[in-house]
C-alpha cells in the first residue's frame, strides 16, 4: 500500500506509575530510525480537544500536556519538512473505551452525533495520516469528536 514506518504517542490517562523518559530523540536520531529504509516517516501524536480545543473545570495539568504535545508536533512538522517526514496531531473527543468512566459516556452521548467515537473511528485517521495520501499534511491538528468542539452542548429529551 506504500505506507512507510509511523510514530504515535497514545493517550494516557490514570494515576500509575509515570513512563520512563525518552531518550535519544535528536533531529539526527528521529531522520535515522525513519529515513534508514528509504520509506515514509509520519509521525502522529494523540493530544484532545480538551486543551487544545476546549477547557474543563479541574482539568489545568491534562490540558496544559496535551496543549503542549500539539506544540511538539507543529515544531517537529517544521524541522522535518526536508526530510520528507510530516507531524500531525489527533484531538479526539469522547472515546468509548473499556476505561470510559459512565460520566464520560453520558457526556458522550451529549455531543451532535449523539455517541462518543469509537477507537477504530480514530485508528482510520491515524492510518489516513500515515498513508501516501497525507504527504502534504502536516504540522495540523486533526479534530475528530463527533462534531464536540463546534457545537454547544443540548441536552436530547427522552425519546
């Protein structure tokens, strides 16, 4: 399919223990682990609406990172645009996942589309953004959320 090698960053939400820093990502060491094959680099990292987008009440640390991860990426999109390597983010909304909290999920159901977004529904823009066909795409903020961020919130009456 002409795909080359993609970097994501995963979302991550919770009170664990804190990954381990990365080292070794100089300008020489990302064009290396890319362009040593001769294919496609992309790089796509997963901020949110929230930060980006939107704000919450209670929410200043999760925002502030994930405001932070688009500015990484727009600055990588820079520096790397003579290589061939291109930078996006993604900012989803709501995602129906196994950790979905059942406020979240009420949320969710709350945006236009009437349901928060599925994983795959985010997986296919990431392989979007990895394909031949995102070439010129880079240093963007791709919002997927079921129309969240542009509409204000209603409340849908019972059916």
């Amino acid at each position: 399919m002409g795909y080359g090698d993609i970097l994501t960053s995963p979302a991550r939400v919770g009170s664990g223990p804190c990954p381990q820093p990365v080292h070794g990502l100089s300008r020489h060491a990302r064009r290396d682990q890319f362009l040593a094959r001769g294919r496609l680099g992309r790089l796509v990292t997963v901020s949110s609406v929230s930060g980006t987008i939107r704000a919450s009440c209670g929410d200043v640390a999760y925002a502030a990172a994930k405001a932070d991860l688009v500015g990484l990426t727009r600055a990588l999109a820079v520096d790397e645009a003579g290589a061939g390597i291109t930078s996006n983010a993604l900012a989803p909304g709501w995602i129906a996942t196994g950790s979905e909290l059942t406020s979240e999920a009420l949320e969710g159901a709350l945006v236009p589309a009437g349901r928060s977004i599925t994983p795959g529904q985010v997986a296919s823009v990431i392989v979007f953004l990895a394909s031949p066909g995102a070439a010129h795409v880079t240093g963007q903020v791709i919002v997927v959320d079921g129309e969240n961020s542009v509409a204000e919130p209603v409340a849908r009456p019972d059916p």
